[in-house]
C-alpha cells in the first residue's frame, strides 16, 4: 500500500472498493489486462475497457483532474472547472465521497461542504436532483472523491455505471423488525436490479432460516416457499404467503417452475453454484438472487469457476457479480434465464 494516496492520472479510470480487497480488485483488473494501479486505501486505478464491470468494485468513473487538497474556495473552483468541460446535453448528478476507511470517513464533512461549493458554481439547469431518475434522463454521474491529501474528479454515464450511490455506497435501512443483517443485502440487491418480486409472484428461498429474506419478500406482496430445516421467525412460520418447507436446499425440488429463485446459505461457493445451475439447468425459476460467500484465499479463482458453472452449466444469462456495500466476505449474483 502507498504511504500517501497518489494521484490519479486524467483519462484512467479510477474504481473504490471495500477496504481490505484490494488485492482481489488489482488482480481482477489485471487478469482484464486493464493495467491497474494501487492508490491507496480502497482506491484502485486502471486503463478503460469495453463492458468493463469488476466484482470487487463499487464504483467506477473516468478521471477528470486529481487536485491536491487545499482551501474550500480554490479547490470548489478548479472542481468546477473541470466539471464544466463535461458534454453540455447530458444532465448532472453531482455526487462528494470519500474512500470507506477511518481516515476517509473522517473527511466526510468537507467532501459535503466541496459539493455544495461546487454545486453552486454550476447553472442550475444542469444538475439533475432526483439520482433515482439518473439512467432514464440519460445524465452523467460526476464524482468527487476526497481521499487523503488528494480530490479526485471524474464522471461516468449513469446508464453505464456500476451503482447510482456515491462512490457505490448504498446504505439500506434496517427495518426494526427485520432478524438478520441479511434483509438489507438483499434490499441493496434488488434496489440493483430494474425491477424487483411483484405482487402475487412465487419465490423460492433457499436457505431462509430465520427469515431476513422472506420477511423482505412478504413485504412486497409476493408468495414465498421457504426450505431450510430450521425454523423461522413466528410470524412468518404463520404467514398466509410463506409455505416452509423443512428440507435441505440441496434436496428441494419445486412442484412447478417459480418467478424468483433466492439463495443466502453459509455453504461452500462452488456447491452453492452447482445447486442455482441445477435450477437454472432444469428452468424451475425465471430469476436468480443469490449470496456466494468467499473463501480466505483464492477469491477470483472461485469466481471464475462461479461464473462458468452459472452461466456455461446453469444456462443463466446477463449474470451480474457484484459485492455489494452490505456484503461483507462474499458477494451477490443476480441473473435471469430469458
């Protein structure tokens, strides 16, 4: 790891990940032959490629300017500066964060205090206040990254970026009730996706004990089958939507195929994968969210036998991995089979 953040150079791309992986994002990049850099603390740079989308990375964007940190004033000007070279057509979303570590974190307040400088230094018509609206109105997202001793500027097109959050942070709300920290992995999963289990829709819940996900799913009116041998929550082991089925995953087999195929097991990965290509091999469910855990070592070589056995032996398409804020040693697989 550098003793001080470097720099990152205009026209790379720069990507933030989850502190601590960044050897497995470095190696990912590299095995893209994208030529990666180490900045700093979850801070990962590299050349562009085509549908380039590491699973290591929260978020990605091409540099602008990277600034040494000095006064507000003269800092928010030489932001807005570069921000103003941006296309003029495309609307703007302008996002402050700062690396997820105790010394980035510490500069939350200034990252803040930066965006609203520099927010006022641009016409009002360009910036775009509603972030959910990002990718239909076509805009750019603009990133601020204050990481120590250096401000990184950059932009990716929202249609094209891996997370609309800043810096790829989505924070979920944990509801009260919810048992597990399991319901908000799954929240940010779907918030991912561009639509997520209606009403009335048939989900299968691989490994539901004690029910962070089917409490999730219930919530959005959809019907869930719930198979682990252990038992659930009370009220969702009474629920008229939930059917718990006290099995193994490994054993279950679906009456008929279902909508959403869901999967959060503390099994090992390349068994996990084997079971959802089984699903997918056989068409038993439409779409697939699941949550592979890691081992210690080796992280991108499981993945690569992830992907292959998803996709190559399962037969799901447009498959995504991501490790997303909430997932900690582990990432999330989304994917369908139409």
């Amino acid at each position: 790891m550098p003793p001080q953040t470097l720099p990152a150079r205009p026209g790379k791309w720069l990507w933030t990940c989850r502190a601590g992986f960044e050897p497995h994002l470095y190696e990912e990049l590299a095995w893209a032959g994208a030529d990666p850099r180490l900045l700093g603390e979850a801070l990962v740079e590299s050349e562009g490629r085509q549908g380039l989308a590491p699973a290591f990375a929260r978020q990605g964007f091409r540099v602008l300017a990277s600034l040494r940190q000095g006064a507000l004033e003269p800092l928010a000007t030489a932001v807005g500066e570069a921000v103003a070279a941006l296309p003029p057509a495309a609307p703007l979303v302008l996002q402050a964060f700062t690396p997820d570590t105790p010394q980035g974190n510490a500069l939350t307040a200034e990252a803040e205090a930066l965006r609203e400088a520099v927010r006022a230094r641009l016409p009002a018509s360009r910036l775009l206040a509603e972030e959910e609206r990002a990718r239909e109105a076509g805009a750019l997202l603009v990133s601020l990254c204050m990481a120590p001793g250096i401000t990184v500027v950059g932009a990716v097109p929202a249609r094209e970026a891996l997370s609309l959050a800043a810096g790829g942070r989505r924070r979920m709300r944990r509801a009260g009730e919810s048992p597990s920290r399991a319901a908000m992995k799954l929240e940010e999963a779907l918030d991912a996706l561009p639509f997520e289990p209606g009403r009335g829709e048939v989900c299968v819940d691989l490994g539901a004990a004690p029910g962070g996900w089917t409490q999730r799913l219930v919530a959005r009116g959809a019907k869930v089958i719930a198979v682990d041998p252990a038992r659930l929550m009370p009220e969702l082991a009474s629920h008229p939507r939930v059917q718990h089925v006290r099995e193994s995953a490994f054993a279950f087999a679906p009456d008929e195929p279902v909508d959403w195929l869901f999967c959060d097991m503390a099994w090992r990965p390349l068994e996990v994968a084997q079971l959802l290509a089984k699903w997918g091999r056989r068409g038993w469910a439409s779409h697939l969210v699941a949550n592979i855990k890691l081992p210690m070592k080796d992280k991108n070589p499981i993945l690569l036998r992830v992907r292959h056995t998803l996709t190559e032996d399962g037969g799901w398409k447009g498959l995504t991995v991501r490790q997303l804020y909430h997932d900690r040693d582990e990432v999330t697989v989304m994917a369908h089979r139409r």
